[in-house]
C-alpha cells in the first residue's frame, strides 16, 4: 500500500457524481477567476475577432458582425488545472466549427491570442466538431469581464487555460507554437482526463 | 541553486514537516524537509496531494512562501472552515508528519533578485506568501532594487509575518512597508484603515517613470481592484503580474 496522510479521511466527493469528476479536482459552486495579469477591458465599438495565418484569406468580424453568426447555447462542465472543476455551466456562444468553415485552411495547429497578449495552443481537431466556442454569455448574461468577456474561447474538454479569456483571433498554423502557460510550464495538450496538467505528465 | 526547475517531470515525492509556526489564528507555516527538492524561483507554488486510507485522494495548490536561498522550503497556509485539504494542513498536521507535494510550478509569477527595477508588491490577506517569498529572496541575495508592500490585513491579528516584516524595514532602507487594516484598526494605529483605494496607491506605488516591477496577489475581487487602480494611474499592464484565489482553495 502507499503513502497514507495520517489522519486525513477527506470531504469525499462534495455530492457530486464522481464520474463527471476528473482526477485530481473537487467540485466548486462559485467560479474562481484566474489571470495573470490586470483585467483587459476594450470598447466593443473596438472589438473585432480574426481568423489569421494560413488560411487562403483572412477573415475579421466586428463586435455586430460576430453576434450576427449563428450562436447557441449550451451546458458543460468546466476543468481547471489548479484543481477546480464547476458541474453544469450554461454559455452562450459561435461554435469554433461556425467559425472556421468560413476560411479555407490545411492548418493542423491553432494559437489563440488575446487583449493583454495572452496566447494558447491548441490542435485544429479540438476545436472543430462542436465541442469548442467563441462563447460571449454566461449563465444567460453578458460575460463579465474578469471572466473574459466580452468574448472568450471555451474548450471545456481541456484545462481551462485552454479557453483564452479575452481572445480577439486565432492564428492557424501548420506547426504547433506553445503559447503563455504552456512554455511556463504548463502541459502542452491539456486534457483533464488524462490529468495533463505539467510538462512531462 | 534558484534556477527554474519546471523544465522535466514533476514528480510527486514526500516531505517531512519539521517545524510548525502558527502565523495568525488562521494561518501556520509548515517547514518540509524535502530530500529531492530541485530548487524554485520567488513566486511558485507546489501541488499538495493528501490520500486517505481507503484511497481517496485530495489535491491543492499552496504558494511557496521561503526564498530560494532557504535550506528548507515552506509553506503557508490559511485554514478555510468548510475546505478539505487546509483544515488538514493547518490543524491535524502535527511535526515529523510526512506531506507529499510536486513542485515547484509555474513560471511567470516569479520575481529574480536579478531584475533591478523598483519592485511593487501589492497584497490581500494570504497573498502575502508568494510575494514573501520574493522579499525574503530580495534580502537573501542582496538586492538592491528598492521595494515597496502593500499589504491589506483584516486587523493586526489577520497580519502574516508581522515581526519579520517589521525587523525587514528596520535593517534594510531599501524595504518600505504600507498596512491598511481594512476591519479593524488598534488604538494608536497609524497605517491605513479602510479597503484599497486610488489615493493609497497614489502614495505607496512606485511613480510611473519608475517603470516598476510589479505583482499582486490575494482575493479575486481585490487583485482585480488593485491592478485596475494601478492600470487607471498610468501602468503598463504588462508591468502588472496576477495571482488570485476566491475562497475555494480548501
């Protein structure tokens, strides 16, 4: 048998149905916020989301462009490396298979970029297939800004650091580019399930 | 010795606790001998992973609140009543107990004695403990960038490392400290009483043509507070480093 913590017995599993509960996270009720810097905050009349890099032309939408896609809504558990998961999250957003069918691109690998100038990676496969977004609602209002709003990548099948706060574009790109946490040490793939939280898990 | 250890694996390994220091009623400094202990940067943290006996298992994460330059690495903790895994921490763990932990992690908000910009530290309650790292580095390796903290306690009893903050100043005019004690203020107090505000950034930050290294830690709600204030004086965000925590740690 391995190491025992003497003493420790644990909350369990906070009532939660375990198996929507990855290893290594325990079940919140509020919703954390973590950044790693101050809070960008931007004009939507300045607000503009593009699809740039190898694509056969660049697309950009405004804030009204952006809102005038076919958007839905939808309800997902979220994962977050510093060990908290939040069960049943409702958002509001363009699903990134929206998105890029609207470019012409080969790209196996996507870099996310934001205001404040933060970046993550992630392989095209993760974001198409309705199971990624461009999510601008939470909960049924606007998403607030220390929450990424007005608009942030959601990606709830990996950490959340995955889902870019803030994100004004993606870059696709034929070779994968670690963004902000994943060469700070952070897992480049990111999949909860298989507890890839740092390099080398 | 303080070189980034994230690069490879980080694996789980077992310390032991070799001193306890209660800080506040709420908070306790667990000093761990750790035997494989790659070495850490001013500002990680460590993941803690407590087991059961019948298995279950419970993770965390807790900032690193000794310097680099420490022989022993310590940790400290603020007990959440309803949390699982500092109620353990700060309570049950007794000296000579065993803790397996994996560290040290990330790699941003980290500060370097090598970087000679003015250093602004800027803390709410238990986000004291990153940026303690970070001055007890400063005075480990001699700096001589200048520093300033401020710190935002609930009342003097909720102040993390008092003493050693105040013997800090008092043997380094490099070092000033601020307290506000936003709840509850002593007879005779004369720091701040009241909650963050744009004028008490006015005085104790750095002036923008410092250009300032600068790092905040604590509560979402005030480290969203703070770095907008210091956004709104003239900041360059990118000179601004976050952390936070709500009251889910646990």
């Amino acid at each position: 048998m391995g190491f025992v913590s003497r003493g420790f017995r644990g909350k369990r599993r906070d009532g939660a149905d375990s198996s929507r509960v990855p290893p290594g996270q325990h079940v919140v009720n509020d919703f954390p916020v973590l950044s790693a810097g101050p809070t960008p905050r931007v004009p939507l009349s300045e607000w503009t989301l593009s699809i740039v890099g190898e694509v056969d032309e660049p697309k950009r939408w405004t804030w009204d462009e952006f809102r005038r896609l076919p958007s839905e809504s939808f309800t997902v558990d979220i994962h977050c490396v510093t060990k908290w998961s939040k069960l049943d999250t409702t958002w509001t957003g363009v699903s990134l298979a929206t998105i890029l069918e609207q470019v012409e691109t080969a790209a196996d690998f996507a870099v996310a970029y934001c205001d404040g100038g933060y970046t993550t990676n992630l392989p095209v496969d993760d974001l198409t297939g309705q199971q990624a977004w461009i999510a601008f609602e939470y909960d049924g209002q606007p998403l607030d800004p220390e929450h990424g709003g007005p608009a942030r990548l959601l990606v709830p099948h990996l950490y959340l650091w995955k889902s870019a706060k803030w994100v004004r574009g993606i870059s696709l790109q034929a070779e994968d580019e670690p963004g902000f946490w994943e060469t700070n040490g952070y897992h480049n793939h990111g999949d909860p399930w298989r507890e890839q939280r740092y390099w080398g898990d | 010795m303080a070189r980034a250890a994230v690069l490879g694996r980080l694996t789980w390994q077992l310390g032991e606790v070799a001193e306890l220091i209660q800080e506040t009623p709420r908070v306790s400094s667990l000093v761990i001998d750790l035997p494989d202990w790659p070495g850490h940067l001013a500002g990680q943290h460590v993941d803690v992973r407590l087991t059961a006996e019948d298995g279950y298992q419970a993770q965390r994460s807790y900032s690193i609140a000794s310097a680099p330059e420490a022989p022993r690495v310590t940790l400290t903790v603020e007990r959440l009543e309803d949390g699982e895994v500092s109620p353990y921490l700060v309570g049950e763990v007794r000296v000579g107990d065993k803790v397996e932990l994996r560290g040290p992690i990330g790699g941003y908000f980290v500060w370097r004695a090598g970087d000679a910009r003015p250093l602004l530290l800027v803390a709410g309650g238990s986000g004291i403990v990153p940026l303690m790292a970070m001055i007890r580095h400063h005075a480990a390796a001699g700096s001589a960038a200048p520093v300033r903290l401020l710190y935002s306690s609930r009342s003097i009893e909720d102040v993390i490392y008092k003493d050693e903050l105040a013997q800090l100043v008092a043997g380094d005019k490099r070092v000033a400290v601020a307290h506000t004690l936003t709840r509850m203020q002593p007879s005779g107090w004369d720091g701040y009483g009241r909650r963050i505000d744009g004028e008490m950034v006015g005085e104790v930050a750095w002036p923008k043509k410092d250009g300032p290294a600068v790092f905040v830690c604590g509560p979402t709600a005030f480290v969203e507070t703070a770095s907008g204030l210091l956004v709104e004086s003239g900041y360059d965000p990118a000179w601004i480093r976050t952390e936070r925590f709500g009251a889910t740690g646990g």
